[in-house]
C-alpha cells in the first residue's frame, strides 16, 4: 500500500515540476517575444549600401511615360523608375538582384517583381560580373491617375553567406531580411531614356 502511495507522489512531483518548467519557459519566451525590436536602419540616398552580395548605391527616382528605357508603357499607365548602381560582391556572374530592393509601401497594385533593366544598353535582368559597376533601373508601373507622395521609401535587403547550407551542402546566400530603409525624392516626368 505504501508503494503505490510513493509511486503516486514521485508521478506528481515529477508531472508538477515539469508542469512549471514549462510555464517558466514559455513565460520567458513571451517576455523575449515583447521586447522591443530595434529599429531599422535609414540609409542616406547618397550613400553606398553594404548588402553582403551587393553594393547598392540609389541614384535617383523618377516618373516616365511612353517608353521607359526600350520598354513600352501602356497609355493609362506610368513606370515609377528607381535606379542604381549595382556592384556584385561575389565571385560569379549572377542576377540574384529582383529582391535586393522593395517598395516600403507598395505603390503599385501587384506584388510582382519589378522589370529591371541596365540602362547602358537596354539589357533586360542580365547577370552581372564580379567587381563592375551597373547602373541598373528597377520599374514599375501603376495607373496614370494614381497619385504619389513627394518621395518613396524602399526597403533594402541583405543576405547571409553560408558556405554549406542546411539542406543540400552547398554553398550559397540564405536568410534575406532588411538592411535597412532609404527614401528618395520623386522626381516629375523625363525619366524615358
């Protein structure tokens, strides 16, 4: 009869301590959860921004109509184009730039990617060399009617190097979250090249 009250009072004591391991954990985990998180950096416009697999440097912002560096634009539509200049970090030709920069506030009425182009020639998403500069334009577009605010602001991201990753060994850029924010000004019509 004793055996099975000890047996029934180490279960208890055991369950009971477990029970408020658990609480203790979760409790910290939620006090973790609300702290505050830190702001996001504000990169300057003039500025160089460090991306881990990219150089970005904005250059500028404007509205074009028509034709927007060889790219026709529909009659009711107009292209918001930010451009700038890219330099890729790594040791491989790559075109892994779509993400690189985001609207903060979308503008447009899709979450497509935008059309980029190399303004030199007119190049549409080429990969681009180690080490060389490109002047590159990152387009969207939007209804003629829509109104846009005196300047924009666009999310930078960055992206961690692994050189194996978790999944296939291989090596690569994972984990992309933002750098930080950098608003330009918007600039009026004459941005077709």
């Amino acid at each position: 009869m004793f055996g099975t009250l000890g047996g029934k009072l180490k279960t208890w004591i055991t369950a009971g301590a477990g029970t408020i391991a658990a609480i203790l954990v979760a409790g910290l985990l939620g006090a973790f959860g609300a702290l505050p998180k830190p702001e996001m950096q504000h990169f300057a416009p003039d500025t160089t921004i460090e991306t881990g697999q990219w150089l970005i440097k904005p250059l500028r912002l404007h509205v074009g109509e028509e034709r927007v560096y060889g790219l026709p634009v529909k009659p009711d539509e107009k292209a918001v184009i930010l451009e700038v200049e890219l330099t890729n970090r790594t040791a491989e030709s790559t075109k892994d730039y779509f993400t690189a920069i985001q609207p903060a506030e979308p503008f447009a009425d899709t979450t497509e990617s935008p059309l980029i182009v190399l303004t030199r020639d007119q190049t549409m998403s080429p990969e681009l060399q180690p080490g060389l500069p490109e002047r590159m334009a990152y387009i969207w577009t939007l209804p003629k009617d829509r109104a846009l605010p005196a300047s924009l602001s666009f999310i930078v991201n960055t992206q961690i190097y692994k050189a194996r990753d978790n999944l296939y060994g291989t090596p690569g850029w994972f984990n992309k979250h933002p750098a930080g924010t950098v608003s330009l000004p918007l600039q009026a019509k004459g941005g077709s090249a």
